[in-house]
C-alpha cells in the first residue's frame, strides 16, 4: 500500500543526498538509502488503478506533497476505503467520546464550515481512534475527565518524541541544493531539491539501546526558504572571502541563492532512542500539552549532536542547533514523530490498550469495539522513522478487530 522506494544513485543525482554519504563515507560510518512512501522512479497505477504522479522533487515533503506523489492517506487507504463503501467527512474535530445505555458509543464534537461551527454527534457500535499520539490523547482524556469512560492510570504516560533532533550544517564547501521551490513546480533545472530523505547514517549497532541512533539528510521546504535565508545571515560562522560573499548573497535577498550560504547548508535530522519519560496533560482549555523536564539533557541527544558536527567539520561548516532548542526559543526539543500515551500492554496495569488497540477499562477489562490505532499505541521510542511501523501495527489491529 505505502509503495516505498529507495534513491538509486544510477537513475537519479541529488546533492544533499550524495553530501550525506560522502561525509559518511569519509568518517568510515555505516550507510544506507531510506525507504520512503514517496513515488520517485516514474508515473505509475496504484493498486486501486489510479494514476499517480512521479515526484516533482520541489523539497516541500514536509509541508505537505501538491503532486500527489506522497504516499499519504488520500493516496491510498482512503480511496480504498472509499470504493468499499466509506463515507468520508472533513472539517469535523472530535471532543470526546461517551457511551449511552445500550453500551454504544457517542461520538460528539464540531464541524467546521468557513466561519460557522455546528456540534455533532455519532452514534457507532464500534469506533476507531486514530488522530495521532497528540489527537488520541487529547480525546480520551477529555473522555475520562468528563466522566464518560472509565481508563487505565497510564493514560499519558510514556509519550516519546522518538529522540527526534534537528540540526544545521551552515555554509559549507559544496552547494546542497537543499532548497524547496516556492512551489511545486520545478523553476530552476540545475537546482533540484529531491524528497526530504534520501539516506540514513546508521549508529545502531551498539547493544545498549539508549545509545542507538541514526542521521538523515532533509532540506527546507519553499514556503520558509526566504525567512531561513535572512535568519542564517546572523550565525556566528567561520569565515573566508568565499564564505563571506555565500552570506552576503543571502542577506541581500539576491535572486541568485543557488549562490547563497544557505544552498551551502545541510539540514539533518537525529533520531533515537529516548527514554519516553514525557507525559501528556490537559491545560485549562483541555488541550493535550507535554509536561517532561530536562528532556534536553537525555544522552542520547549528546550523542547525536557530537555526530552530526562529525559530519559538518568533513563538509567544512559551522553547527548550528535548531532555534528552538536556544534560550531564546525555549529550550525546548521538538518531534515531527510523537509516540506514546496510549501505549499497549498486556493488562491495565501496563498499557491503555492491548496489542490489537482495545481500549482497556480500568477494572481490567476491555471496551468492546472501541480502539485506538496510531502512533500512540506505541509506548516508546522506535529510533527510526515510524511510518511503516505504525502502518503495521493498524493493518495487524485490522485484520484481527472483535467487532459487535
């Protein structure tokens, strides 16, 4: 269904992905290319017989793919879900779920229509919650607090950020061309962004698990390249005539920024393994938040920064930590992977749900038809991209439901 693919090197030439594996390579590191959900090698029919796009390799993966060749939901299971027979409604944000006498469950919350919100309310036999470790939550501890269902203490504990880590590589030897276009269209030939990932360089190796991680390559996506190049031009970096004349390219906002110290950078992106130690509460507007103190200072991101300015010494560039991690952001990590809170267990006492996302009640048995099947069942870190992980585990759940 997710149709993963890999770079090949003998098709295909994208810089940042070759600068991570030079600079692997030369540090004598493991390396391999990723699998991602992306379609790169050509227009092809999906297995429901739609035609999908080739990637337009425009470097905006991560503010979401306008091409569709992004193997995301509206590419595959929804579309199939829809020719069985789903209906699909959109604009709709749940609140929370309760259940009435006859045992089913009511589904209550707001469907938005330009400026108007109307409530709603669905009844089901049987309901699947999947919004993401940060949604999944939210609604069942709505749900508890509210006194609507009845759940396992764990509810919101052991939420993770997968060890997930940001870095920069600033203005180094070789252009990167790691720049998304404005948009989807490819406007410069010779500057091609690619996908966001390409390639991993692996440090799982060790045998204690807490010391495993990985290093990807990524890029910015368009719609922020213009405010990255301004914000570069105040990093304290190592200078020489090219370097100098690289920043003020940017700084003058020149229309030449293949030339600019910013399509000189590497993005990375760490990811490991950390000790899900966060916990996920509802703030006075009973919104999910996450409350874990000294995250900042779990080994794992030591390690990984250590690495990573490996990396950008071989390309001869200066480090730079991701803003939000600076006093002046917060100090705070951030996750594009959230993982946790309503993590599997055998039993009550050691999960929210069992291994098939039956929600368990907090006398230990199960509610019947209600589940929950997302990153969130997932009660620690994986310390590598989720995506194929998480598909997994829901086809697994899927294919086993005790439905009534």
């Amino acid at each position: 269904m997710l149709n993963a693919q890999s770079y090949d090197p003998a098709r295909m030439r994208i810089h940042k992905a070759d600068n991570l594996k030079n600079s692997t390579d030369q540090l004598g590191d493991p390396f391999h290319w990723a699998h991602i959900a992306v379609n790169i090698h050509g227009s092809h029919k999906t297995p429901l017989g739609d035609r999908q796009p080739k990637c337009h390799m425009c470097g905006n993966c991560s503010t979401g793919c306008n091409t569709g060749a992004k193997n995301t939901l509206n590419m595959n299971y929804l579309p199939l879900a829809k020719k069985n027979g789903a209906r699909i409604f959109t604009q709709m944000q749940v609140s929370h779920i309760e259940q009435n006498r006859q045992g089913n469950y009511l589904v209550r919350g707001t469907r938005i229509q330009g400026q108007d919100k109307h409530p709603f309310s669905i009844e089901a036999r049987n309901v699947i919650i999947s919004a993401g470790a940060m949604g999944s939550n939210q609604i069942l501890m709505r749900s508890q607090k509210w006194g609507h269902l009845q759940l396992s203490p764990l509810l919101g504990q052991h939420f993770s950020g997968n060890g997930d880590l940001l870095g920069l590589g600033f203005n180094g030897r070789q252009a990167t061309d790691m720049l998304g276009n404005s948009t989807a269209r490819i406007y410069r030939p010779d500057m091609i962004s690619g996908a966001t990932i390409y390639g991993i360089a692996e440090y799982r190796q060790r045998k204690n698990i807490f010391e495993r991680y990985l290093i990807e390559e990524g890029n910015i996506p368009g719609a922020l390249v213009q405010l990255a190049r301004r914000l570069t031009t105040f990093v304290k970096a190592q200078t020489s005539p090219s370097k100098i004349y690289r920043a003020w390219i940017d700084f003058i906002n020149s229309k030449d920024l293949e030339k600019g110290s910013l399509n000189h950078s590497m993005v990375y992106f760490g990811m490991g393994h950390d000790r899900a130690e966060g916990r996920l509460q509802l703030d006075h507007a009973n919104r999910a938040v996450v409350h874990w103190p000294g995250v900042q200072q779990d080994p794992i991101f030591k390690r990984m920064i250590a690495k990573i300015k490996q990396h950008v010494a071989v390309n001869d560039a200066t480090y730079v930590k991701n803003p939000r991690s600076t006093l002046l952001g917060g100090n705070n990590l951030i996750t594009v992977h959230p993982l946790g809170g309503c993590g599997m267990g055998d039993s009550v006492q050691t999960g929210v749900v069992n291994h098939l996302g039956q929600v368990f009640h907090k006398n230990g048995s199960r509610y019947p038809g209600l589940f929950v099947m997302d990153g969130s069942v997932i009660p620690t870190a994986v310390g590598v991209n989720p995506l194929l992980t998480i598909s997994a585990l829901a086809e697994r759940a899927a294919e086993n439901m005790e439905l009534r």
